[in-house]
C-alpha cells in the first residue's frame, strides 16, 4: 500500500519578520523534528530554502543572492543540482513523516506574480496532500526601516530614510496584492497569515509563534542563540558601515554585495554590535504609511474582519523630523570601529589559543608531556585566563604533587570561569588530594 502524502507548508515570509531565526531553528533542530513526523528539507538549503524559489526564476532576477550560495559551480549548475536533489529528497520521505515545512522569505519577492507562484505550487503538488502558505505581516514603516540595515550588508550604502514611493512603486508593501494572488493559487484556505507585532506572537516571539502555527510541539530553549539571527545593528555600528561603504566605493575596485571583504566586515559588524537598527522619526513613519492605509484597508476587511485595524497604532508624533537625511556621525562611526576591531582581536586570540590546546592535547596523546606543557603555556600567553589550559595545567601539577601551582590555576578558573566544567574538575581533584604531600612550587 502506498504511504499516505503529508500535508506541507511553505513559510514565504516576509523579510524581517523573524524569518532567518525560525529557518536556524528548524534547521538545526531536523533529528528532534524526524522524531515528530516533521521533515525540513536539507537540499533547498541549510537553514533558508531560497534555492526553491530561485529555481523558478530567469538567472537575471539572483543578483542579490550571495554567491557562495552556488558551491563555486556557478548558478545555473547549482540550480540544477537542486532540482535533481529536491526531488529525490521528497520522493524518499521517511515514513511516518505527517508534515513537511519549507521556508524561504525570497518566494514573496522572486515569485511576483500568479503565474510563477504557479510554478511553485506544480513543483510541490506530486509530494503533498494539502499545501498551505503561512506569511507574516509588518507594519509596512517598521519592516522598511528594519530593512535598511539589510540594504547595508548588500553594499546599498545610503542614508537611512523611508522610501517616498506607494505600493503602486514598492509592491512588495503591497500586502494586498501579495495575498490575493497567493489565495488565487493555493486557495484562500490554504493561507495562514499572522501579524508580526509581538503582542500578537505567541510568547511574544517568532519562533514559538510558527512552531504553533504549524502545530509541531517541538521545545526551544528560550536562550537558544538560533532564536537571535540576523539582528539589526546599533546606531553607531550604521555610522560606521556607511563611512565604510562610501570609502570602498571610491576604490578603484569599487564595492558590490558579492565582495569578500565586504561581507567579511557586515559580519564583524553584526557580529560585535547588534542593536536596534534606525527608527525613523514618527512623524515620517506616519507619513510613508498614509501611502498604504488604502492598501491595509482591504487586507483587514478581506482577512482580519474582527481587527478594529490591521496593524498597531504608531507613536505620537512628537514635532517635525529634522530636514534631511541624518549625516554620518564620524565620533560614533570611529567610536564602533574601535568596539569591532577589539572583538575581532579577542576571536583571533581565541582562535589561536584554541590551536595551541589542540596541539597539547595531541602531545600528551603521544606521551609528550614537555612539549604539551609548553603548549598550554603558549596558549595562556594568548588568553590568560583560557580554561581548557587551566585545566591540563592544573592535572598536570597535581600529577607531580605540586598543589601550589594547582590551586593557582584554580584561583584563575574559579574566578573567570565560576561555573565552567574545568573549574569543577580542577576543585573536585584538588579536594582529592588534599592529604596529599605537598611539594614547593616550581
């Protein structure tokens, strides 16, 4: 007898609506889902399932895609790859299997009319029994200002303000028209739509609130660090991005997204400054979202007829917004190349510390405790308080019965590493030995 389909939702976003968290959620969570008949498929992606929507479009539309993405085969190989993968991937769903979740917030942007979003729904009809769309929706001001730091790390240095074009200019604000022609494709059934506000989500929070919505009772630590992804940056860190942008571009080798270097610098930024991102002035905000009040309108009346409004009321508006775009603060900018340059310092010393265990660990698997201890000192120089070093350090002194230099290393790991396994070890073998004879310190 033929297994029954599992029913499948695809997850189109949007942007900015909590989508790189729940994607690295799924996405490292696929075991404990398998277990309850959920499948995230591997081969549209890791965690973002945009090779599914950029398999349905010309190459000339994926400019913006990163090109690591394309395994160093270039697009169309990797594409094709895809294909070739997905389907077999599908066609071999373990059994049991009740759901399968796809998610790509590129299907909103790439997929722009019935037509293409056809496409998708013909590719995925032969391996499900029911498919269904879940969206989130955001207020169209703060999704455009949260977008701006996005349009920073694909190299579009500009100054922050909101777009003075409507949605008949930006469709991609023009959530009616995004609704109606995915409801004209899967059905208006199929749509799951939700607002992105937090007292709408379910613990206030993106993750748990599609992890509900799909009905998958899977458990995710509140402090997981897959729930804080791809997160706006600090006013100043946007200082310094901007300056930075605009002296790439006068290079001669100019500045575009696929650069390197680029890429490498939004990640140091993003990494050691994660903020808030540009709020724009209320007043502003107010006036960029009168251009869609019609358009929200229709959404409510259409979908959320029980909603006095579809989106949560703005701020006061306190006095006009200052004229222009703001400038580029230079003290604030320089004052957050100083924070990024310190932390990348700090992981270049980890990461060199880290190669120095290693390389201890690997003596003393060999027997050679010399060059072991030599190497574990090394690594101290480098981060005086590592406590893997500590550690061995610390086996080692007490090996010797030299329980001075053991306690000191135990004084540094109780005091930067309280509550570390190291330091419990280290407390736990110095309890042992404490009839032991001591030696004077060497």
């Amino acid at each position: 007898m033929t297994a029954p389909k599992p029913d499948l939702i695809v997850h189109i976003g949007q942007s900015k609506t909590g989508t790189s968290s729940i994607q690295r959620v799924l996405g490292g969570q696929r075991q404990a889902l398998a277990k309850l008949g959920v499948c995230y498929p591997l081969s549209p992606g890791w965690a973002n399932h945009g090779m599914l929507p950029a398999s349905l479009v010309p190459l000339s539309r994926l400019g913006h895609f990163n090109p690591a993405l394309w395994d160093g085969i270039g697009a169309e190989a990797r594409l094709a790859q895809f294909r070739r993968e997905f389907a077999a991937e599908m066609a071999a769903l373990p059994a049991g299997t009740r759901l399968v979740i796809l998610s790509a917030e590129q299907c909103g942007g790439l997929l722009g009319n019935q037509a293409e979003i056809a496409l998708l729904r013909d590719l995925l009809a032969p391996y499900a029994a029911r498919i269904r769309v879940a969206v989130y929706l955001r207020r169209q001001d703060q999704h455009a200002a949260s977008g701006y730091t996005q349009a920073l790390r694909v190299a579009g240095i500009r100054p922050p303000e909101l777009p003075k074009l409507g949605p008949d200019r930006l469709p991609q604000y023009d959530y009616a028209k995004l609704l109606d022609d995915w409801a004209a494709v899967f059905g208006a059934d199929a749509m799951m739509i939700r607002i992105f506000e937090r007292a709408e989500l379910v613990n206030g929070d993106a993750v748990d609130d599609f992890l509900a919505l799909c009905q998958v009772p899977l458990a995710v630590p509140a402090d997981h660090p897959d729930r804080q992804s791809n997160l706006s940056i600090t006013p100043a860190a946007i200082d310094l991005v901007r300056s930075m942008g605009e002296r790439m571009k006068a290079r001669p080798e100019g500045l575009t997204a696929a650069s390197l270097p680029w890429r490498r610098f939004m990640a140091a930024v993003s990494d050691a400054l994660p903020g808030r991102g540009w709020k724009p002035h209320p007043a502003e905000a107010a006036a960029f979202l009168a251009r869609y009040e019609a358009v929200n309108e229709e959404v409510r009346r259409r979908w959320f007829p029980d909603r006095p409004s579809l989106f949560a009321p703005l701020d006061p508006v306190g006095g006009d917004p200052p004229p222009g775009p703001p400038a580029i603060d230079r003290d604030a900018a320089l004052e957050a190349a100083m924070d990024v340059l310190e932390d990348q310092l700090r992981l270049a010393a980890q990461r060199e510390a880290d190669q120095h265990v290693l390389a201890a660990r690997l003596h003393e698997r060999l027997g050679e405790q010399a060059p072991a201890r030599s190497a574990f000192r090394a690594a101290l120089r480098v981060v005086p308080d590592h406590p893997l070093a500590h550690q061995h350090l610390a086996e080692a002194a007490l090996r010797e019965g030299n329980r001075a230099a053991a306690e000191a290393h135990l004084a540094v790991l109780q005091r930067a590493h309280p509550d570390h396994a190291a330091t419990r070890r280290i407390g736990h073998l110095m309890a042992q030995a404490n009839s032991a004879p001591t030696k004077a310190a060497g």
